[in-house]
C-alpha cells in the first residue's frame, strides 16, 4: 500500500507523528532531518510514557540521561548522543552534531558541553517522579538491577558491588525473564 | 523510546530517536537509540526501520539494519521486521521488542515478541493523516 510522504514511529506516539507530518506539509516538500526532529521533541516536552524526555527513567543515582540519534538516509550523515547530562533537548542536540561535526556519537558530560556550545540550556532533569521512582527503588532494596557477578548478591542487595573473584563462586545472577516492557524500553 | 521514519513526496528519508534509556540503569549505560542500525536505519534506496525493547540486546544485533537489509534483498516490511527479530531470538529467546519497518515506496509493516501487543503510529495521505495501528506479538 504505497503512499507518500509518510511518517511512522514506534508506539502510540501520535503527537509526534502528527508533528513530524505537519513539518513535511501536504505536498510533502518539508525537510524529513526537520520532520524527525521536531516530532521527537515534542515527544522529549511531552514525556511521552516517561520513556522519552527528562525526568524519566532514573538510573541508580537518581539521574536522568538521555540517548538520541538523527540519521539522514540520502548521505547516511549520521548525529547522536549517548548519556547526555542536563540537557532536555537530546535530539536537537544531535542535530547538532550532524550538522556542525563530522563525528557521529558525542556521550555523557562532554556531550553537555558541545550542547552548551551551541546554544542549548542546561537544565536539571530531575522531576518529582523521578525522584519517586528511584525512592522507591532504592526501599526495595534496588530491585531489580542489572549486575551480575558481584557480592553482595544483586539479586537482595544494594551495591556498592565488588566483582566475584573466584570462579567457582561465579553465578549469573541476573534473571532470564526480560525486564523490559511497555513502560520499560530504549 | 520513540524511533520516527520520515520519508518526503519525492523519496527522502530521514530517521531518528530518543530515549531516557532503561530505569534503574547503572549510571554510563548507553542503550540502541544513538548506536545506526539498532535503534534505527534508514537507507533512500531501500527504506528505514526503527527499534524498540532491551537496548542491551539490540545493540548486539542490529535489528534496524537488518530489517532494511532484508527489504533490500526484497522482504517486504513486515516480513523484513519479523525476520530481524527471529535473528535476535536466535541467541536471546527471552527478548521483547518491536520493530517497524517501511519501504522507500511508502509500504509499511512491524513486528514484536515479548508483549501482549504493539502499537505504532502512521500518517500518510491513504490513511487521511495520523492511524494507531496494533499488532498481536
């Protein structure tokens, strides 16, 4: 069934498809680099599922980090950030290395700086339902993680975590049974 | 996650993503989103994909790469969708995600393993502008 232009994305996101198909127009003659990023960031504003966007997702120590990557298909011109810190616009960041750089994965504090560098604001990601959710978290006894081969036992205890020296006493402790889910998701 | 495909009136094509990554992660950890090919791939001779689920699994395979190579060897979407994630099952047969995959042409499909369904969203002119569309895993 061919029809052109489109937009598709993953999940009930319709706010950003819609977005991107507004930036493409009726003829379709808008930028698809533009169409991507601007339906990304209203997902990134709108915290769609608190999968996307600051203040979801806390990692161990409470922060929130976000990942985001721009490709364009005719140059396979690619920009990407990894572990971005206090920066609320991850996609248009990597706009920015698409744009402005010729590498394709700037990550974590280094990434913050180059955003600064180019005009974006930094910001706290933090929100009151990140914060819950790593309270939380932590008052199960930081259930579940991702370690594995490490004392105390991850699987009943907060780190910090050593690494298992014997290999007899090695155990994959994490689970099987995938802990990702329609809330839980890159 | 969100993985978007965008692809104009003449056959331009655009990709991307963004996340905040998977909760309770030890901090430093970078899932499939920023990594081309995992989390998505587009290719103005073929056609694009986007991923969604573990970024730790994902990351290892590819899927989005996959799914446009497999268009490229003449799958449609939905099967080129399917087909990267058998690859996946293959080594982590416990895995839930999704994939969507689109043609250059505008024909579209997706996939999924691990949840009970999955939902994506199109726009284009046959559909009259925005449609949610659920797939069974």
């Amino acid at each position: 069934d061919t029809s052109l232009p489109m937009v598709i994305n993953t999940w009930a996101f319709t706010n950003a498809t819609e977005k991107a198909w507004e930036v493409l127009g009726e003829a379709g003659t808008g930028s698809v680099l533009d169409a991507v990023e601007q339906g990304c960031s209203l997902c990134e504003r709108e915290q769609c599922d608190g999968t996307v966007g600051y203040g979801g997702r806390p990692d161990e120590n409470g922060e929130t980090t976000l990942d985001a990557m721009i490709m364009d298909g005719a140059t396979h011109d690619v920009g990407a950030v990894g572990a971005l810190r206090g920066i609320k616009d991850a996609i248009s960041v990597a706009r920015r290395v698409l744009e402005n750089t010729e590498h394709t994965l700037l990550v974590g504090s280094q990434a913050t700086q180059f955003a600064i560098s180019m005009g974006f604001k930094a910001e706290n990601l933090t929100t009151e339902s990140s914060i819950e959710k790593h309270q939380s978290w932590k008052e199960n006894d930081c259930q579940p993680n991702y370690w594995k081969n490490v004392t105390p036992d991850p699987s009943t205890s907060c780190g910090p975590y050593e690494p298992v020296q014997s290999e007899l006493k090695k155990r994959k402790s994490r689970s099987s049974e995938s802990r990702f889910d329609k809330l839980n998701h890159d | 996650t969100i993985g978007m495909i965008a692809i104009d009136g003449i056959g331009r094509i655009a990709g991307g993503t963004s996340t905040n990554g998977a909760i309770n992660k030890i901090p430093g950890r970078v899932g499939d989103s920023p990594i081309p090919g995992s989390g998505c791939y587009v290719d103005a001779k073929v056609g694009g994909a986007a991923a969604t689920g573990d970024g730790d699994v994902m990351m290892r395979l590819l899927p989005a790469l996959v799914a446009v190579n497999s268009m490229r060897a003449g799958m449609t979407p939905t099967f080129a969708a399917q087909q990267s994630l058998e690859r996946i099952l293959e080594y982590y047969p416990d895995f839930s995600g999704a994939v969507v995959a689109v043609a250059i042409d505008g024909r579209y499909g997706a996939a999924c393993r691990g949840f009970s369904s999955f939902s994506y969203s199109v726009a284009n002119d046959k559909l009259g502008g925005v449609k949610v569309i659920e797939i069974k895993c």
